[in-house]
C-alpha cells in the first residue's frame, strides 16, 4: 500500500473513531437540550436527540487539520472552509434549538458559501470562456442548493450515511489516482469515515440520535466543496454523477411543489424517498437501495476520469440519469 493509502486509512479510522467517542459523549446533554419531537412530517414516531452532526464536523475538521499540521500552506487554503462549515453549524444549531424564520437562514447561508466561493483562487475556473464574476455567480447559488438539498434529504435514519460515505470515500479514491488535489483528498476521507463512526447510532429502528441542522448543513457545504474541486480539475461530469440521486429527488420535488404553489420553504414529507415509505418500503430497504444506487453512480463517475471523453460524459451521465429515474420511479409506486 502506497504512503498515500495509509494517510487515508488512518484520516478514516481516526475519524470514525473520534465521532463516536464524541457523539456518545454528547448524547445526555443533547437530550436534555435538543429533542427532536414527532409531528406530522417527521419520519421517527419517538422524541430522538438531535445534534450529533456537532461530533461529525468536529471530527472532520480536527483530523484533516492535523493531516496538514506540517503543510502550513495547505492549512491556510482551508481556513476560509473551515471557518464557513463552523459558520454555518452555528446557524443549524441555532435553528435546530429555536427555528429561524426563512429568510434571516438563507441569508447566513448564503454568506456562508459566498465567503467559501469568493475565497477560491483566481485562476481557477470551471469554464474558462465565461466571466470569472458570472461562473462564481452562478456557483455560489449551486453551493447554497447544494447546502440546502443536503439538508431536505436527511430525513432517514442513515440517508446521509447512504449518500455522504460512497461519495467522500470515492473521492478519496479519486485523490488517490490524482483526479483531486491532497486537500479535498483528505477531507473527504475524514469526513466519510466521521459518518461511518456516527452510523452506529442512527441505525434505523433503533435510532439513538439524529444529525440535525447543525451537521447537514455543514456536510453540505464541506461536500459540495469537494465536489467543486473534482470539477475545477477539469472532471465536471464525474462530479455531476456522484451526487445524481440527491439532486435529482430534491430538485424535482421543489419543482413539483412550485407548480403545485406550494410553500416549498416548509418542511414537508413529498421527497421520492419519504414518498417510498408510505408506498410500503422500508427505512432499510429505502437506505440499500439509495447506497446502492450511489456505488453504481460512483463507478460512472470513475468511468468518466479514466476514459476522458465528452461522448463517453454524454453517454454516462444518460446512464447515470436512467438509474436515478428508475429508482425515483420505484419510490413513487407502491411496493409490489
């Protein structure tokens, strides 16, 4: 095993563990002070403690900065990040405790990914052709969606362990062959090994804890950064299919509720994968099923760097659209 590949080993299993040391540690206070009470669109049926996505972040941020204890370059690349993913924990916290009203939320969001996009070095861009004012533009508006899908989608027992572990650990395999730099690399290694030490505890059924606003919206951010960096080395299909299953149930599920004038602001039960569970599907069964489909896309995704092709992209991302179809199809009808 390369040097590399050891790194990434123990920046895993040294975030596994610390997230689960920290998360058990913090459960009785985040049961005295951060219940998560049943009502009508909750998915658990019994007062669970949330916050735990305080130990996942924790985690996460100490062991890629000890990983680039020596870099101090590297470490100052990831500050504005870092600062930003606390940033934004706080204002989940916050809202996890006492709800802020819409707009004072988005507006700390959005200054948060604003501060994260503005911080990205000048001469990187994802399409060189257009106006670095207009890519970061539209960028800072992606990362605040992407932030906030993040958030809509963790309404499962371990859904964000589905998507957050086979998209982070083939990041790191990418960082591996060079498709993204040692920073997110390391990042998202320690990141997916902090859900991997935090899944214990949310296993379905039997959930002990929940995430919470405070690490949903963080994972967001710290993910969809990653993912920015596999686009800026010039793989954008790859980074598109890796989260495909997410973006494609939140996407169209604000858009129907757009048409359908909804509220679409409120927290609501209209996801395909909570639309699974009323049509008949299990937690466990929805969780598989959204894992499995990520691996499938997280091989696509491989495909894409290693055959360097646009109409290979082309013919990969339809593939990739195809699966996620199925599966949003599947979730919408009643289990046979």
């Amino acid at each position: 095993m390369t040097g590399s590949g050891v790194v990434l080993l123990l920046a895993i299993s040294s975030a596994a563990v610390g997230c689960a040391l920290l998360t058990w540690t913090l459960m009785p206070l985040l049961a005295r002070y951060a219940l998560a009470r049943p009502n009508a669109r909750s998915s658990h049926k019994t007062p669970t403690p949330q916050g735990a996505g305080i130990a996942v972040i924790a985690a996460t941020l100490a062991v890629t900065a000890i990983a680039f204890a020596s870099s101090a370059p590297a470490l100052l690349e990831l500050l504005p990040l870092f600062a930003a993913a606390i940033a934004i924990g706080i204002v989940g916290a916050v809202d996890d405790i006492r709800p802020i009203s819409v707009l004072p939320r988005f507006a700390l969001q959005a200054l948060c990914v604003g501060v994260v996009v503005v911080c990205l070095p000048a001469d990187q861009q994802i399409v060189p052709a257009l106006p670095l004012w207009l890519e970061r533009t539209a960028l800072g508006i992606a990362g605040l969606w992407f932030v906030n899908l993040v958030n809509f989608m963790d309404g499962l027992d371990w859904m964000t362990v589905a998507e957050g572990v086979p998209v982070t650990l083939t990041l790191a395999v990418f960082g591996l062959f060079g498709a993204v730099s040692p920073s997110p690399m390391l990042l998202a290694a320690a990141l997916g090994g902090a859900l991997i030490g935090f899944a214990p505890f949310n296993r379905p059924g039997s959930a002990k804890v929940f995430l919470g606003d405070v690490g949903s919206l963080p994972i967001g951010l710290l993910l969809g950064w990653c993912l920015l960096q596999l686009a800026l080395q010039g793989h954008v299909a790859a980074a598109f299919l890796l989260p495909l299953y997410y973006l494609a149930d939140s996407t169209l599920t604000l858009l129907r509720r757009m048409l359908q004038r909804e509220r679409f602001w409120l927290a609501h039960r209209s996801h395909f994968y909570q639309r699974a569970t009323d049509n008949g599907f299990s937690v466990r069964e929805v969780v598989r099923l959204v894992c499995l489909t990520n691996l499938a896309l997280a091989v696509l995704a491989g495909a894409s760097i290693a055959l360097e092709s646009i109409a290979a992209d082309g013919v990969l991302i339809a593939m990739g659209g195809a699966l996620v179809a199925a599966l949003l199809m599947r979730f919408a009808h009643r289990k046979a």
